[in-house]
C-alpha cells in the first residue's frame, strides 16, 4: 500500500507537469521540494503514469546528484567542490566537515540532524570556498566558520 502523502505529492507534479513534454524531471523536482526527497514507493507511481520503466525513473533518480532517495537531515549543509573553491581550499574544508560530523558527503549523521551534501557550484566564487546552509549562501569559510555556522 502506497503513503498517502507519496501519493498526493506524486498526483500534484503529475496535475502540474504531466502533460509537458518530458515531464520527468520536473515531476521530480516537484516530488522532493514537497516531500524533501524522492521515496523509493514514488518511482513506480511516476513510471506508470509516464509510461516509462521504473529502471528509467529510478535512473533518472539515481542519476543527478540532487535527488535524494532518504529524507534529509533538519540541517542541510552544501560544499562547493567547484574549481573556484577547490583553488581556495574547499578539499581541506570538505575533509574537516567529513570528520566533524562523521559522515562523507551525501550521508546524514545517525540522529538525523545534519545532512552533508556536495554540490559543483553555487555561483560564489569570488567568495571561495562557498557552502550553503539550510539554503543560505556562506563564503569564504573556513573550518573554524563552518563549526560555528554547523552545530551537529
């Protein structure tokens, strides 16, 4: 039996997008801004209704870094790992955070609290290194900025 909530979010991108050309992606960006991920039960609903494969649908998932398939944490941080930063030490920053919170990039620590996300730009190189927090932009953190921006 599918949740409720998967249902209604995956019937609403479909009432939004749907009849577009080449909906999929956007039924999937319509599905994780509503529930904050891309559950596993949503790929054969969306596959059905779009008459793909849910191999194709769960490799479009798979495929972009930006889907998830697990709920993020309350707190999700984003590291640049972009040229601009990677040139002004985001390697150094990115291993701090790693051992800080105890979990690579695209895991969430075990209470669930913080999420640790790479991403390949956000457009703030001047500012290097950049990482984003619960979808505000910070630049020029260091590892000292970062334990006091990010309280696991």
């Amino acid at each position: 039996m599918i949740d409720s909530d998967i249902q209604r979010a995956v019937d609403r991108a479909l009432a939004q997008s749907g009849a577009e050309p080449g909906p999929l992606l956007e039924i999937l960006h319509s599905v994780q801004n509503e529930l904050g991920h891309v559950p596993a039960a949503a790929v054969p609903l969306i596959a059905a209704a779009l008459n793909l494969s849910r191999a194709e649908v769960h490799g479009v998932v798979s495929f972009y870094h930006h889907f998830r398939g697990a709920a993020p944490g309350t707190t999700v941080v984003r590291l640049c790992r972009a040229e601009a930063c990677q040139s002004m030490n985001a390697g150094a920053l990115e291993a701090h955070a790693t051992r800080r919170l105890g979990v690579p990039c695209g895991e969430t620590t075990p209470d669930g609290r913080v999420t640790l996300e790479a991403v390949y730009c956000l457009g703030n190189c001047a500012c290097a290194p950049s990482m984003m927090l619960n979808g505000e932009l910070h630049g020029r953190v260091t590892p000292a900025r970062f334990d006091e921006l990010v309280r696991p």
